[in-house]
C-alpha cells in the first residue's frame, strides 16, 4: 500500500487599503544583487503546473477576494487562468461542469507566515529545525529556501486545508534573519520546483524580546531594545555604503567590481526596493520605531507579522501602508503578548489597514479559514459591521498584497492565476472543510479520492495505517 502510494506521489510530480505613501507591488523577479545590477535570481524556479482543465463550477456561493459576494455563481478555469467569475454564467462546451450547489467557492488561500519546509514534521525531532540560524545578531546572508524540505507532510495537511501559497520565513532569533521564500504548495522533488515564479524576495527582521534574549544572554549585544535598534542602523549604514560602491563602479565602468558580500546583498537589495521587509514586531511602540528605522535609511516596511498591538497605532499602519498579519488569540506566552486582543485583526481592517490572518504553526495553518471567523466574530462582538465577503481578503488579497503578488493571485478575478478553493459550506463555519483545491487550474486535492492523501509514518497513526478521507 505504502509503495502504491509513494508511486501515486511520484506520478503526481511529473504532471503536477491605501496610505498616504502608497508602494507598488513588485511584479518582476528579484534579481540576485538587488539594486545593484539586473543579474537573475541565481535559483530561478522551475515551477511548471500539473495539467489543468477547462472547469465549471456552477451555482456555488462565491467570495472573489474583491469584496464581493455572488450568489449562485459560476466560476470558469481554462489554461490554469481564472476565465470568468458571475451569476448565470453560460458553461461553454467542453468544460468540466461540478456542481456547486450549497457549496461555496473562494480564492486559494494564502499564509504570508510560515515554517512548514524549515521546521519539518515531527517538529520534536531536532534534526528538522533549520529556522534559526543562531550564530550572529546579523544573519541576512541566509535563505530560507536553503533549508526547505519538500517532503515535509506539513504541505500536505496544509494543502487539505485550502492553502495555495505560503511564505516560508527564517525564525525570529536574529535582528536580521535571512531572506524568505514563496513558494507554490504543490508536490516536488526540490524547493525551486515550488518557487512562486516571480515572486519578490522578503527580508526577515525582528524586534522586540526575541533578539535580546537570545544574544544577551550571551553577554554579547543585543541585550536591550536600545542595542536591537543600534544593530539595525549600524547594518543600514554598512548597506547603504555597500550599495554606494557599488553604483560608483557601475557609473565609472572601470577597475574590478566590489566584492560580493552575500549579507549586504540582501540589504542592499531592501533599499533598491527589490526585497520587502517581513519585520517580526509584537509591540506598538516598537512597531513606531522601526518605522522611523526605515524612514531614516529611505525604505519601506512591507508587513509586521503577529503585531498582536497593532490595533493601538492602526491609523498609522494604514497611513504607512504596512500591512498587519497577526492570530486572533494568541496570547500571554511572553511579556511583550500580554496586550493582544482578538479583535486585533477587524481593528485593523476598521482603520482602513491591510489585515491578515497568519499561522506560524503547522496546525494553525489547517485552519486559517477559523481564525479568520474567530477574528470577525470578535470584531463583530465589538460593533464593527464587517461583512464575510470582505474578511476573506484576510487570508487570500491582502497576504497576496503583503507577498507583492497581488497581480497574478489572491482574487478571482479574469486572468489571475486559477487558484481556488471549494468549500463544503461556508468558510466562516466551524463545520467547513476544503472539498477541492486547484492551483493554475490543476487538481491538487480531492478529499472524495483517498490517492491525493499521502501516506506517511510523520503523520498520526501507525506505520501502515491508512488514513481515511
């Protein structure tokens, strides 16, 4: 049975809210010396969609991503592009039709936070965590994707519960992390198999208790939030110098080239804008820091992950443009959790802010769609009217925004990318599972057929127990 099922798995593979100062989202590769010459991502992706079909999915409720709501709606998918989304649709010939009544239908969904591939499954198994890279205050030389374990079962789960895309972050031990990676959710034999074609580089920062803790006790810098910040600036001046050469020679045309540094690379390629800042920070104050962080070496903070007070300096996120992407009650496991509320998300979202709903845990991540309804329930418990066709941007158009991947994926809309999600009732219900998933309009999960559910002695069970649907 193992056997049949490790050769299904092989088969699989081979046909597998504005600011003042609004930023655009990048919408080409990042280059490999970002900012400083037009050299291509040294790891391209190889990414190549499984087969994908012409589908119908008819009389479904449907949650574009757009803010809108259709009623009995049809869904077309043809050469792995959303083709048309409406009511009444006419199904042309030679197209799959399902059947979507009392079904509901969404974008794929997106998890802007996470450490599926890096911190594998059986995550007690110390040999699978590679999120951290604890060797030096400053480790931005590094890339997740270095690290990523396709097999990790937690795609898998992950996959089941409608997750499309996710972005893979270093951990938040360091004040710089390392580079982050999008990645496809669809089987593979490599990282660059899953790689969102296209999609932009993050840098990983933290702040707050994190840092401080684990190199203060050390008896090294950082051991405070005033040696977090003097690491920051320091690391901007010497990028900022670092980019400097490296325009002057670009300019003169002569002599050799400065020497590569693969750490001020990655910095350097945040102030030319290639590379989004991902900023790990849980506090409001130090979330207002590291924005003057930023205004003072002259770039921008994409999104502040888990942010759990980011409620209490929401009009300035959304003036800024920063996007939130927190949990709906995670709390009380550090100092700097101690405010967090559940209403956090639908504050947010109130102040014209861009919210998201993340994981950063293996389980979390099979159940985005109930964080979300836990965030609106509390927001709508504090009065805020906010209805379900706009809080499913939390998990598909707003982290697809926080991701600079907004133009091709996120929403149904013609010519995106045909990434969806079948539901077998309302997302927003606890009863809710994912009956259908397609990314690039190719069949990745079927929970009615047991051949898209992969056997692994990581999962729960026995070894040989087979899992039933």
């Amino acid at each position: 049975m193992r056997r049949a099922a490790a050769l299904l798995f092989l088969g699989a593979l081979v046909g597998c809210a504005a600011g003042e100062r609004p930023v655009a989202a990048p919408s080409a590769p990042a280059p490999l010396r970002a900012g400083l010459d037009a050299s291509p991502d040294p790891y391209p992706s190889t990414y190549r969609p499984g087969p994908s079909q012409r589908l119908a999915i008819v009389g479904a409720t449907v949650l574009t991503g757009t803010g809108a709501e259709i009623a009995n709606g049809t869904v077309l998918l043809a050469d792995g592009r959303i083709e048309a989304v409406g009511a009444g649709l006419p199904v042309p010939d030679g197209y799959q039709r399902i059947d979507g009544a009392g079904r509901w239908v969404t974008p794929g969904v997106i998890d802007a936070h996470s450490h599926v591939g890096i911190w594998s499954q059986p995550d007690s198994v110390e040999a699978h965590n590679d999120v951290n890279e604890l060797t030096e205050p400053n480790t931005a030389e590094v890339w997740a994707e270095h690290s990523v374990w396709p097999q990790d079962p937690g795609f898998d789960t992950a996959r089941e519960a409608g997750i499309t895309t996710l972005q893979i972050l270093p951990g938040s031990g360091n004040l710089f992390g390392g580079r982050t990676v999008t990645l496809r959710n669809v089987p593979a034999m490599s990282v660059q198999e899953m790689k969102f074609p296209g999609a932009p580089y993050g840098l990983k920062v933290a702040c707050g208790e994190n840092p401080k803790r684990v190199y203060g006790g050390r008896g090294r810098s950082p051991a405070s939030g005033m040696g977090n910040v003097a690491g920051y600036r320091r690391a901007w001046i010497d990028a900022a110098d670092y980019r400097r050469r490296w325009d002057s020679w670009r300019a003169s045309g002569t002599g050799d080239p400065p020497r590569r540094d693969l750490e001020l690379e990655t910095l350097a390629g945040v102030l030319g804008g290639e590379i989004l800042v991902q900023n790990h920070c849980y506090r409001a104050d130090e979330m207002a820091i590291m924005i003057d962080v930023a205004r003072e070496f002259g770039f921008r903070i994409r999104t502040f992950h888990h942010a759990n007070e980011a409620y209490k300096i929401a009009p300035l996120l959304a003036r800024e443009d920063i996007c939130v992407a927190t949990w709906t009650n995670w709390w009380g496991y550090k100092m700097e959790v101690f405010d967090a509320i559940e209403e956090n998300a639908a504050l947010v979202h109130e102040a014209g802010g861009c919210a998201i709903i993340h994981s950063d845990d293996p389980t979390v991540i099979q159940h985005l769609n109930q964080e979300a309804a836990a965030a609106l329930s509390a927001g709508r418990r504090a009065g805020l009217d906010i209805d379900e066709a706009e809080a499913i941007r939390w998990i598909t158009a707003n982290p697809a925004r926080a991701l600079g991947i907004s133009e091709t994926t996120g929403t149904l809309e013609p010519g995106k990318r045909a990434d969806v999600v079948l539901w077998s009732a309302n997302p927003f219900s606890i009863y809710a599972r994912a009956e259908r998933v397609w990314i690039d309009g190719a069949s990745v999960f079927d929970r009615r057929d047991p051949g898209y559910r992969r056997h692994s002695d990581f999962l729960v069970g026995q070894p040989g127990q087979e899992l039933r649907p």
